[in-house]
C-alpha cells in the first residue's frame, strides 16, 4: 500500500494567505483601539481607586486592597500623599511599620499617588505586550509572503507542465 500523498494547491495557498492577512489586520484594529481608548482607560482607573481609597476606613477589604496596592506599588494616596491629609497608612511610608501615622512618617512617604504608579504599571505592560504583538505580527507578514509566492510559483509551474 502506499502512503497518501498530502499537497496543498495554490489556491489552498492563497487561502492561507488570507487568512494569514486578516489576523494581522485584527491585530492592528485591537492595537489601534488600545491607543486610542488609553485616556478613558485613565479616567476609569482614577474614578476607580477614588471609591476604593474613599472607603479605606470603613471596609475592610478596600483597607487590605488600598494597602497591598500602596505598599506593592510604592505609592501613597490616589494622586499624592496630600490624599490622605496629613493621616496616612502605614503602608504609604518607605518604612512599614504596622500602624496609623498622624503627620509623618517615621521616614519619607511614597511620592508618586497610586493612580500613576498603576498607569505606570499598565503602560510598561502595554508595551511589552505591543512588542510581542508587533514581533507575531512581523512573523505574519513573511508567512504571507511566502505563501502568496509559493502560490505564484505553483501556478507557474503548473501552466508550464500543462
């Protein structure tokens, strides 16, 4: 018995060529979108860590949120320290001491509020996910390439053996 012979015809090749072309395009209209969306993307955050950080004293889970994000971050406040008026969790001072500080800290409070050291965050995210992107991206176009050629060389040699 012999093996069955598996080959892809030019038009398959172009097909795949296709398909290849439309999720490059996606890629660029969701990227597009990212950029364009990133402002709003800002307001809601801040509007965000307002409510969260303005239920600090009353819930205990916006209390455990405000301070894992303050202490992982190494920020103090929603846009600064001056959030907290002249109170501030112990989580917002560069040395964690466990409780309440009226006024200062023992040593220097974060500077940067969490609203920018999350965009920040997210920024840096967003590129490194941009790079990725535009890396597969860029694989995608030279299999597109390459398979609108093989297709070319296909019909070609197909009318020249016909």
């Amino acid at each position: 018995m012999r093996g069955v012979r598996w080959r892809l015809d030019g038009s398959e090749r172009l097909q795949y060529a296709i398909c290849l072309l439309t999720i490059f395009f996606i890629e660029i209209g969701v990227g597009t979108m990212a950029f364009v969306y990133r402002s709003k993307t800002q307001d809601y955050l801040s509007k965000s860590m307002s409510k969260i950080f303005d239920k600090y004293e009353n819930n205990a889970d916006a209390r455990n949120i405000v301070n894992a994000l303050q202490h992982e971050l190494h920020c103090c406040g929603t846009n600064s320290p001056a959030s907290w008026a002249g109170k501030y969790p112990s989580s917002c001072c560069q040395i964690d001491a466990g409780k309440h500080y009226t006024g200062s800290c023992p040593g220097e409070t974060w500077a940067v509020g969490c609203v920018e050291a999350m965009s920040n965050l997210i920024r840096d995210q967003l590129e490194t996910m941009g790079s990725i992107a535009m890396s597969v991206a860029a694989i995608e176009i030279v299999g597109i390439v390459a398979s609108l050629c093989l297709a070319s060389a296909i019909r070609r040699s197909e009318r020249n053996y016909a």
